[in-house]
C-alpha cells in the first residue's frame, strides 16, 4: 500500500536573484585580482559562486579558458562586489581571506563569455508553506460545419502554452544575510538573473546532504512579482512572496 506523503516531508531552497553574470577577456583586471561583472547585480559577500562558460548566441553552456586561479565546478566565495562599478573579487576560502590570485584574462572564442552564477541551492528554514499552480492554454480549433443531430456538437481544442505561479509564506527574521530576508529584498531588483527554487514534495537526507535520487522535487528559475506583508501583535511577522517561472518547470517525482 502506498504511503501518502505529507507537509512534513517538504522544503523550500532558493538561488538568490541577481547571481548570474557574464563577462569578457577584457573585464579581468590582474592587478587587482578583480572581475567586471556588470552593473546592479546582488553578489553579497560570502556568496559560493561558481564560474563556467556559455555560449551567448545559443544559451548553452560554451568553451573557453578561464583566467589563470579559477576552475570550473569548484566553489569560490564573493569577497566583494561593487553595484555601482560591477567590480567583483572571490576568495578559494569561506573565511573570504585571502582574496584570489588571478594571473591572466583567460582565453574565449566569440560568441562565447565567462560566467559567474550562484552555486548551489540554499535551504530556506523560515518558510511556513509554499504552493504551485500550474496551468496549460487550451487553443480553440472548432471548425465550422459539424453534423447536427439531437444535441449540439462540442468545439474542439488542442493544448496550448503551459503557464505557473507560485506563493511562498516567509517569516522575517533578525539575523541580516538570512535568505528569507534576501527573498523579500529580490522582489524589487530589476536584475533578477539567478533566482532559482527547488520545492521539494519528499526531502531525503543521507549523511546529511540530500538524496537527490531518492527525493521528490520541483526546480524552476523564477521571477519575483510581489512580496505582501502582514505585520501584527499576535503572529509571527510574515511575508507572502508571489512567483512565476521564467523557463519551463523541471518536475523531478521519480525515484531511483
């Protein structure tokens, strides 16, 4: 018989939004071991970034060589990131000390750019609950003329595009680099490249990491729409965060 899963076994994890960026040859600075990004992203400092390439012609992931002290799929961690000059420096340590030496501008073929992107998803521990509707279009394509008989004939319809929106109910804290803060603060960026959620229906743990093969999950990247609060002496302070996906939805209910 078939164990009905409940609330318990869920979970919320997050990428922050304006976490991806991409850059050239020319935007490494020896010197001072720094990177332009861009421009009003949201690398915070202790950040775990990674860095590969893509091919901005295609989307996909490109070729390259990266600048000389960084590697692909490994985590550094952002030392410091200016939103007015985009100047972003990493260190190979989660003590953000020393910062990276970068000994040259790396190697890229055109259309192809360095990028920096958020690492790894992060658990959120102050959401209450979260819900995802999804929707599909349906396209009309009744045709005239049908054979009428006693009862009127049905229209016709073909699916369309498929379409989601979702809520999470955050509660605010006190403590300033909690993600559930960050969420709320996201709403407003007008770069929100990065924001990702992975919602998790059963979570599954081993060793205390999660068992992606045996948990049940849906990863979407997202946009923020809208953050409500509701602020009053009797609950906790809470947040009503609204998104919608930005790219199609990965549903992950299988296990191995």
């Amino acid at each position: 018989m078939s164990t009905v899963l409940s609330g318990v076994s869920g979970a919320f994890y997050y990428k922050p939004a304006g976490t991806t960026a991409t850059f050239g040859e020319a935007d490494v600075t020896e010197g001072s071991d720094s990177i332009n990004v861009g421009a009003n992203f949201n690398f915070k400092p202790g950040d775990p970034v990674q860095f590969r390439f893509r091919n901005t012609q295609t989307g996909a992931l490109g070729t390259g060589t990266l600048p000389a002290g960084l590697s692909t799929a490994t985590n550094y961690y952002v030392v410091s990131y200016s939103t007015s000059t985009g100047a972003l420096t990493v260190s190979a340590s989660a003590n953000l000390t020393p910062t990276l030496d970068i000994t040259d501008n790396g190697t890229l073929a055109s259309p192809n750019k360095f990028e920096v992107h958020y690492a790894s998803f992060a658990a959120v521990a102050e959401v209450r609950d979260w819900s995802l509707e999804i929707s599909r279009a349906e396209i009309d394509v009744t045709t005239i003329g049908k054979t009428l008989g006693q009862f009127v004939p049905f229209r016709s319809y073909i699916s369309g595009f498929g379409d989601a929106n979702g809520t999470a109910n955050v509660y605010m804290t006190d403590e300033d680099s909690a993600l559930s803060n960050r969420i709320i603060q996201d709403v407003l960026l007008r770069k929100q490249t990065g924001a990702a959620m992975k919602l998790y229906v059963e979570r599954i743990e081993s060793g205390g990491t999660v068992n992606e093969a045996k948990s049940r999950s849906i990863e979407l990247d997202v946009t923020l729409t809208s953050a409500s609060l509701n602020i009053n002496p009797d609950d906790a302070q809470s947040v009503a965060i609204n998104f919608r996906p930005s790219e199609s939805v990965n549903f992950d209910f299988a296990t191995t």
